[in-house]
C-alpha cells in the first residue's frame, strides 16, 4: 500500500489527509494521557463537555503535548505534569510512560501515550486553563465501577481510556 498523501485540510489541531484511498484525521501533537491515583486510592478523573460528541464525558486527564506557543518542542513526561496540575489541581512527584496506543485507528493516526502519575501532592483545585470547564472527581478504587456505571446512566460518555486506566491498575499476580 502506497504512503501517497494529499492534503484536504489543515486546521489548528486537526489536518484531513487522503492517503491510499482513505480519508483521516491526522493529528498535529500527541496525547499525553494521565493514569493518576492520589495516596487515598483515588482514581484522579475529569468531567468536561465535548462539542464533537455534544454532551459530558468522564475521562483521564490528558492533553496536547507542544500545543502551546513557547512550548512546542516541551518533553512528553514535562507536558504530562502540567496538564495534571492544569486539570485537577494534583502534582506528582514521579511520571512515567506506560504505552502509547491508537486512539481510533480506522479514521485518525492520533496516538494516546499513557503515563503513569504516581507520588501525588493536592497543590490546588483543578478545572483547566481560561478556556476549559472542568470538575475534577477522585474516585475511590472499590467504588469505581458503580460511579462509571451511574454516570453512564445519567447520559454521560465513558471514554474507553478509563477503562484502560483500570486495567493497568489492577492487581497482578
């Protein structure tokens, strides 16, 4: 198969590109994602509306890696950090990449990186920049699967990297 590429679009954060046939998303940064349990066993979770899927979404913290002006060559794990603080008002005193994935591998080359966020210290409240609306939950590890199942019930969307986050984090023997 041909890596042939034209470009349809180029935005801000998103370019569509025909490549082989195919029409895609591709992805200017990388996705910093961020698996973060605070010394509670609390698993660090945001709550923010998503234009794209029109309604609120539970998820892990995350964010663009270089998407900020000054800050376009900034260092996976350095990003990851940030956007923890940004987001939930937690600062870790280690991060570490897990794995990087495909976010959704038939319409975008976007590709999620995992870090591992360990080592928490609360430093404030959370919410995300000037820009974002976000309520921040920390929810305990024996109580997550019946507060993802009552969120879902109220009409919220689960991002599936939850659930990803869980099983990273379950137990092994």
């Amino acid at each position: 198969m041909s890596d042939q590429s034209s470009l349809l679009y180029d935005g801000r954060y998103l370019r569509l590109v025909e490549r082989s046939g195919w029409e895609l998303v591709s992805r200017h940064h990388r996705v910093a994602v961020l698996v973060a349990w605070t010394p509670a066993d609390e698993l660090l979770l945001v709550e923010q509306f998503r234009i794209p899927v029109n309604r609120r979404t539970i998820e892990l913290p995350a964010g663009l890696v270089g998407d900020e002006a000054g800050r376009q060559d900034e260092p996976l794990l350095e990003a990851a950090r940030r956007e923890l603080e940004e987001e939930t008002g937690w600062r870790a005193g280690r991060v570490e990449e897990i794995m990087a994935c495909p976010t959704s591998a038939g319409m975008t080359d976007e590709m999620a990186v995992f870090v591992q966020a360990s080592a928490l210290e609360q430093v404030g409240e959370g919410g995300g920049g000037d820009s974002e609306d976000i309520t921040v939950h920390a929810v305990g590890r024996d109580d997550i699967d019946a507060w993802l199942s009552a969120r879902y019930k109220a009409g919220l969307a689960i991002d599936p990297k939850v659930y990803t986050a869980l099983y990273w984090s379950r137990p092994r023997d």
